[in-house]
C-alpha cells in the first residue's frame, strides 16, 4: 500500500466528506480524487470511496449523503440520475470458489434518468438501465432494463416506469 494513496482516501473519506460546501468537496473529488464529475452534479455529505480515479458521474446527478462506492471496478453514473440516501454499490469482490481467496472487480453503469431509493444495495457488474428504478432495500445482483422498477432481495421487477422522462435535476441543499 503506498502511503500517500491512503493518506489521500483518508483525508477524502473522513474529512472533505464532512465539509459542509458542495463547490469544495467538488473541487477535491475532481483534483485530488481524479473523479470525472458533470456540471450541476451534487455529492452530499459523508459519501465514501474505495479509491481515486474509476468514478464518474453525469450532468446534473445527485448522490445524497451516507453513500458508499467501492469504485476499485470502475462506477459510471449518467445524467439526472438521483442516488438516495444510503445506497452502496460494489465493484469488487472475492470468487468463493477459489482456495486462494481470489478478488475479482467488475464494474457498475447506471444509466440516464435512473433513480436508486434509500438504503438499496447495487453488487459487481450490473447495469442499471436508462429511467430505471430501483426500491428503497433493494439488492441488485442482475441487470436491470430500462424503465423497470425493481424491488426486493433479490430485486426482481415489480412493474414498468413511463418511457417518456425529460427532466433535469438540479437539488442542492446548503450544508449537505
């Protein structure tokens, strides 16, 4: 482990996360973490990363606070998509079959006019797909189509969203 990596992941997770300014924590995430962030994107309070670079998030985007990323696979986020409280998305795991406890990672996409509810739980290598929406406790472990709306552990899809989405988010808060 090289020292100055963890110093950096600790000075993100444990302190710029709890910086009440959207504009600097944004400066930090794009500077020190290699983050790609888009305009009019928002990353609340006391959100945690795996490590610098293999995070990008879209145009207008919102993750709400307490959110986790294990971003060591890669974590793509579109436009105008809404990440709720508490959600934690994984890259990387381990291959319980293999007697040397190999890791493996695998990246997460989620696509345009998502919505990710409170609490949700995405695993490696899932796509979610464009105007999909995933419940509140949900565990992802499969792709999601477009427009569905999944619920459950594991999500399974419980019906269809309206394929007509046109919005722009634009929710920042002062001292989130």
């Amino acid at each position: 482990m090289n020292f100055f990596s963890e110093l950096r992941l600790y000075i993100c997770n444990h302190l710029v996360s709890k910086i009440p300014s959207h504009t600097f924590r944004l400066w930090f995430y794009r500077v020190f973490m290699k983050f790609s962030i888009g305009k009019k994107a928002a990353i609340f309070l006391n959100c945690s990363f795996d490590c610098s670079g293999s995070f990008k998030l879209g145009n207008n985007s919102v993750i709400n606070s307490k959110c986790r990323f294990d971003n060591r696979g890669g974590v793509i986020i579109g436009d105008n998509v809404s990440v709720s409280q508490n959600v934690i998305i994984l890259t990387a795991d381990h291959d319980m079959d293999s007697i040397t406890f190999e890791g493996r990672t695998n990246k997460v996409v989620i696509e345009d006019y998502a919505w990710i509810g409170t609490r949700a739980m995405i695993l490696p290598g899932v796509t979610i797909g464009r105007g999909a929406v995933v419940a509140a406790g949900a565990i992802v472990s499969k792709n999601v189509t477009p427009f569905s709306v999944v619920a459950g552990v594991p999500a399974k899809v419980i019906k269809n969203r309206n394929k007509t989405v046109n919005y722009t988010l634009d929710y920042r808060r002062l001292f989130q």
